[in-house]
C-alpha cells in the first residue's frame, strides 16, 4: 500500500539529488578542484564525499551493499588533501549517476513497516527507547547531510 | 494516534535546531558580525533568515500568524547588507527561542491525516497532481533549509 509519508521523503531526497546535480553541472574543471572558500575543502571532495554518504546508505538500511568502499578511506575516513590521488572528475560524475540510481530503486523496495524498523548503527537497547532512530531517520538525514554540502558547493557560485 | 513517521520529522527538526543552537551559540559578538567566507553572507544574517523561515512556517502549514513579519522584509525579501539597520544579536537570540519554542508546539498540533493536506502556497490543481507537496513536505524542506545553512556557518568555525 502506497504510504504518502514515505513517497513525500523519497521525493525530497531525490529533488535534493537533482539539486546538487544542478549545481555543480555547471562548474568548469577548474572549478571542480577550486575550494568552496579559501582554506576550505575542495568541490571534489565535497562531491566524492556525497557518493561515498549515499553509496552507504544501502548497508546502513538494509537494502544492499556499498558498491564503492573505496570511497570511504578516500572520502569520508580522511579530510580533503590528506589523499592526493583522487579519482577523476568524469568518473565521479558517472558515480553520482550510478549510485544516486541505485538508492533510488533501492529505497523503493522497503515496506512500510521497514522504515520505521531499526537501522544497522543503532543498537537494540537505544532503539527501545528511540524508536525515531529508524531507517526513515537515515533517510531524511542523509537529505539534511546533502543540504548542508549543497549550501557549501553554492557558494563558490553566488 | 501516535504516527512515528511524522514523530520522526519533527524530531529531526528539533534536533537540528538545537545543532544549529550550539553552533552559533559559541560565536563571538564579533564573530557575529563577520563574513562566513570572504564577501559572503555574514553570521547576523543567516541566523535571522533562519528565524523569519520558521517564523513563517505557521501560516504555510496553517498553525498560526508570523510573529515577526518586519522579519521577512530584513531578512527574507532583501539580501544581506542592503538594510543597514538589523536588530541586535542579543534580541535575535531571544526571538530564535520563541520562534523555535513556538513551532515545536505547533507541529504537534497537527493530526496525522492534517500532514498529507496541502499547505497554504500549492494550488489547489498542483497538489491534485502532486499530492507529496504536504505539509509534512513543508517541515521536511524547512529543516533541509536549516541544514543547507548550518553547512555555511560550519565553515566560519573550521
């Protein structure tokens, strides 16, 4: 049965997606390797950090595996410059595409009662007692994740 | 009934409302004053949009009246910079308490069947096609807003 709570956050975090993409289709290549502000981290990094939190996702809700855990060392483990060897532009603009798609299709394949079930990083314990520390919770705060980057990335724009 | 969906939006809303309360919290008066980056919107002005966007969360979801409507004309309706005469921190911090006080009560005067109605700014034939622009749509997209600027004061502070 169709649960208009759940499709309402999905639709969020995809129009959040198409926002993010928005924006930085429009830096140059230059632009990609420029910092938001100075001293600041990187838009690739940035970028990379994004598919690394969404490429996460999967294994935090339940619905798959990571597909890039290389991308967590790269991307989240470590700040932006402590890695010189990033992966390049173009292949992270494929990666977006590809992992966005996957946790789109993904996210539709939980019930209405897995979302409100506990997620992997939560214990037993604390779930009892927290029960909004569901997998919806993951949902809408790895859109607030993707807003607050998107704030960032804006800036380097305006 | 207790619908742990949407208990689970206001609580993220919450909860980033007291992030974004520790962050500016530590601020200085100066830094208050200050640029997040170089010629950027400065501290003073993100923090007082953030409390005329939740100000005017009430008539969107139709739990009251602005309180502080002169708000949106400083702080919505004009950028940062082109009104000289903002009020001051320590009021700010006073009308970011109420504000936020306020809301949390009137969100849980909401019904469950209340949240999938339209909010106030979507046509009537929009929300027919559309029906996940909601209210609970509202609140979700409130607190990716708070978080889209919670990622920019972050970096006055990194």
């Amino acid at each position: 049965m169709e649960n208009l709570y759940v499709n309402t956050a999905i639709t969020i975090w995809e129009n959040q997606v198409i926002r993010a993409e928005n924006l930085f289709q429009k830096f140059t290549n230059e632009e990609w390797l420029s910092e938001i502000c100075p001293g600041k981290n990187r838009v690739i990094y940035i970028i990379g950090h994004l598919i690394a939190s969404a490429d996460h996702i999967s294994p935090i809700i339940g619905t798959g595996t990571a597909a890039y855990p290389e991308l967590l060392d790269i991307f989240i483990k470590n700040p932006d410059k402590a890695i010189s060897d990033l992966p390049p532009v173009e292949q992270l603009k494929k990666l977006w595409h590809k992992t966005n798609s996957r946790i789109s299709v993904e996210l539709k394949t939980l019930t209405n009662e897995d979302w409100l079930q506990k997620h992997k990083t939560v214990s037993i314990e604390d779930f009892a007692k927290e029960p909004h520390r569901n997998k919806l919770s993951i949902l809408l705060n790895r859109t607030n994740h993707l807003t607050y980057h998107i704030g960032q990335l804006t800036l380097l724009k305006k």
